[in-house]
C-alpha cells in the first residue's frame, strides 16, 4: 500500500513541478514577504520613537494660557505650544498630540491650597488611535509629577505672588526626564524584538494555512473538475493509497511554503539582530521546523478532505481560506502573554498552543517538554482530519459530487 502511495505521491508531485513558475512563486513568496512584512512593520513603529531620550517631544494645546501650568509647560524644551481653534480637529490631524483644559481656578488652589492635586484642575484629551499618544501620555504624566513638585517646593518657600510663582515655575526640567526615562522608553533599539515576538506566530500559521491551499485544491475538487479522477481510481492503487499520496504531496507543498517563511524569518533575525543573544540558535531552529512540520501536515490534511467534498475549486477556496484564518485568531490572543506564564491548560487549547510554544521559541525560552506536548497535539489533529478525509474519499456520493 505504501509503495502504491509513494508513486501517487511522485506522480502528483511531477504534476506540480511542472508548473515551474507557480512553484517557484509559492516558495519564494513567505521567504520574501515574512521578512519584508518584519522590515516594514518595524520601520513604520520606529518612525515614532525617538533615537534617544533627549529628542522626545509632544505638541501641547491648553485652553488658556494664564495659568502656573501653561507657564511651566512653555518652558519645556521638549514641549511645542500650539494655537488652534477646534481641539478635536487639531488632536485627529495630528497638528497636536495633547489638548489640556485647564481650570481657571488653579493659580488661586495652588497659592492656597495646602495639599495640591493637579489632576483635579486640568482635564487631557489625546488621540487614542494614534501610536505616539503612548509617548505623549507618558511625557505628559512626568511634566504633571515633575509641576507638583516644583509647586510643594514653591509652597515651602512661601511664595504667595502669582508673578514670583511664575518665575519660579520657568525652569527647563527636560534634562531630568531624559535620564529617568532612559531605558524605558529607548524602544527602537527593541522595537524589532517587540514586533518579531507579537508577529511570528500568526504569520507561521498564515503560510503553514495558505501554502498548502492551492495544491489541496487542485489534488482533491481540481481531480472532479478535470474528469480525472475515475481514471485515477481505476488503477491498481487502492483508495487508501491514493488519499495518502495526494497527502503527502500537500504537506509537501505545505511544508516548503512553511519553511520557506522559517528560513525568512531566520535571515531577518541574522540582519536585525547580527551578533546580539536574540539570535536564533541552531536548537531553536530545529523547534521552529518541527512545529512548522506538524502545521503544514495539520493543514493539508484539513484542506484535502475539504477539497475531497467540495464540489468545485471555487468552493473549496471558499471553506478552506475562513477555516485558516479561524485558526489564526487564538494566536492574538497571545499577544500579551508572558512565557513564564505558559501552563499545561494552555498548552492543550488548539492552535493557541501552537502560538504559545512559537512564543517560547523566539523568545529564547525554550522548554522541549512544551514542543513535545504541542508536536503530539498536532499529530493527534492531524490524523482526526486525515481519518475524516478517508471516510469521506470511500462515499461514492462525496468524491463525486458535483
């Protein structure tokens, strides 16, 4: 039987080869465009963070400006003060990142007040879509702790004249917020790291999805569309033969396109992180194929019976393209999810184990018990839908319906 498969295998194998550029696009299509999506996804996150500390700035707009809070926020080098006349337009086209209401009563509060809060006299409104609001709101809160202080330093000098106030609060902090913000927000440095971690895992199960696709389609329903497939089963080959063939002929083409995304993925480390501990080892690597191998079987035995019962080529796209993309979604669900935080219970959630040990991979945190348990889980997927695909090839009613 295995011998009549094989020769299934290469026949159909033969069959794809031959159409060399579509072959050769599907290989070169995740090695090009994994790595292309990481430059591009990083080169547009950097582009809103700063190479350094010293260079962060945010574009304020206040309500009014004779205020100790306006005066201590103009006399920020990191501060750019805008005049605008409709906030919200302002704040959605980008010409501010922060618009401040600020109460009119705070000048009176802070001479008298003892204990002064400056959260109960200014209101911020920042556009929460907008990437560098995060910069803009962490600048924001250190201006606000860093005007609180001055004010408690102020009120134990006993300055009771707003002028006196004033000139007391016009004093450049900037430096200050530099070095305290140092590392943490010095992002372009990590920014590739951050965006290999969130991205990796969905787009492994993308190409893993869509790479053996075409090639199920064309196997299964493309055999009906032909008229081929009566003569395919009046051969000596059995039907169990002939469904293993066709198979291994998809996971096959599954696991080039697969790989090809892996050894992308590789390249795009070795650029990005040359001579840096977030390389990938040659062990890792290793994990990285098996888990890649034990998708593309997954899916091309999904794909296949899929493309057995569907009654065109049409269809089949129709049934297989949302079933990838469902198993897409458990891994955004991973996004903010901690290695160390990775249990059992979690590792036997389907396709949400997968993303959680791809996680572990490319975050150097390695337990091979976890890719064993995730490697066995996808065998055991795997030979549920290739039993489904058997009993479904054995129903005359199925392989010919059309």
């Amino acid at each position: 039987m295995l011998k009549k498969a094989m020769m299934v295998f290469f026949k159909e194998m033969k069959c794809i080869v031959r159409d060399t550029r579509t072959f050769v696009f599907g290989l070169l299509l995740p090695l090009l465009l994994v790595p292309g999506i990481l430059f591009a996804v990083n080169f547009s996150l950097s582009s809103f963070v700063p190479s350094s500390p010293t260079n962060m700035s945010v574009k304020m707009a206040f309500s009014d400006k004779n205020n100790a809070f306006y005066k201590f926020c103009s006399s920020q080098s990191g501060v750019v003060v805008k005049d605008v006349k409709d906030p919200k337009k302002a704040i959605s086209s980008g010409e501010i990142e922060v618009y401040v209401t600020v109460d009119p009563s705070i000048n009176e509060a802070i001479l008298n007040v003892e204990t002064f809060k400056l959260r109960d006299f200014v209101k911020y409104e920042y556009d929460e879509t907008a990437m560098n609001s995060t910069t803009a709101k962490a600048l924001t809160s250190k201006y606000e702790s860093n005007f609180e202080s001055l004010v408690s330093g102020a009120k134990q000098e006993n300055i009771s004249n707003i002028n006196d106030l004033y000139e007391f609060l016009s004093v450049d902090l900037d430096a200050g917020i530099a070095d305290e913000f140092g590392d943490d927000l010095n992002i372009s440095e990590n920014i590739n790291l951050i965006c290999f971690v969130l991205l990796v895992p969905t787009m492994l199960v993308l190409y893993c999805g869509t790479s053996s696709m075409g090639t199920a389609s064309e196997l299964g329903v493309g055999e009906k569309e032909r008229g081929t497939l009566e003569s395919l089963l009046s051969t000596g080959a059995n039907r169990v033969s002939i469904v293993l063939g066709k198979l291994f002929a998809t996971t096959a083409m599954g696991a080039m396109g697969g790989l090809s995304a892996v050894i992308g993925l590789v390249a795009y480390m070795k650029l990005m992180f040359w001579g840096r501990p977030s390389q990938v080892s040659f062990f890792e690597g290793l994990c990285l194929v098996l888990i890649t191998l034990g998708l593309s079987l997954f899916f091309a035995a999904v794909n296949l019976a899929i493309s057995i019962y569907s009654k065109s080529y049409k269809e089949a796209q129709t049934y297989s393209l949302p079933l990838v993309m469902f198993c897409m979604a458990p891994t955004f669900f991973t996004y903010g999810l901690s290695p160390v935080d990775i249990d059992l219970a979690k590792l036997c959630i389907p396709m949400y184990n997968v993303a959680c040990v791809l996680k572990e991979i490319i975050s150097k945190s390695v337990n091979i018990l976890h890719v064993g348990i995730v490697a066995g889980w996808l065998i055991i997927y795997s030979l549920v839908a290739v039993a489904v695909m058997m009993k479904l090839f054995k129903k005359e009613d199925v392989i010919f319906r059309i």
